[in-house]
C-alpha cells in the first residue's frame, strides 16, 4: 500500500504526515508515506488546493487534514 501526501509542505501538509503515520502506527498495515511536493506532480492528481491524500494513486482528501482515526477508516 502507498500513502501520498500531496502539498508544498506547508504545516497543514506536515500535520498531513504525521497523522498518516500515526493512523498506520499499530495497525498491522504494511505501506509506504511518500511526500509529493512537485507541483506538476500534484496536479497529474487533478489537486488544485492542498494538502491532499492519496491511497495506492486515488486521491481521498482535498484541502483539509483529517485525524489518524479518519485515516485509519480510509485504509481499512
């Protein structure tokens, strides 16, 4: 499973990041958490406001950043 955190890396970007590494923290899930920060990148996703969520390249979440429970319920 891949993990994408699409942003700049502004704050709302690396809390992104740290809560998607703390909703797979425990759960058994093996997966990889990939920063993309290329804004050509992030637009081949279809986002235009950030920072957003990918699960295995279907983006999830778009300009907010939901809680590692929220992102434990994307994964299971």
């Amino acid at each position: 499973m891949k993990i994408q955190i699409l942003g700049t890396g502004c704050p709302k970007c690396r809390k992104l990041a740290e809560n998607a590494r703390a909703a797979v923290t425990g759960m058994g899930v093996e997966c990889e958490i990939v920063k993309v920060t290329d804004i050509n990148e992030i637009m081949k996703f279809g986002v235009m406001l950030t920072p957003a969520l990918a699960i295995d390249g279907q983006v999830k979440v778009v300009g907010k950043v939901p809680t590692p429970d929220e992102i434990r319920k994307m994964l299971a």
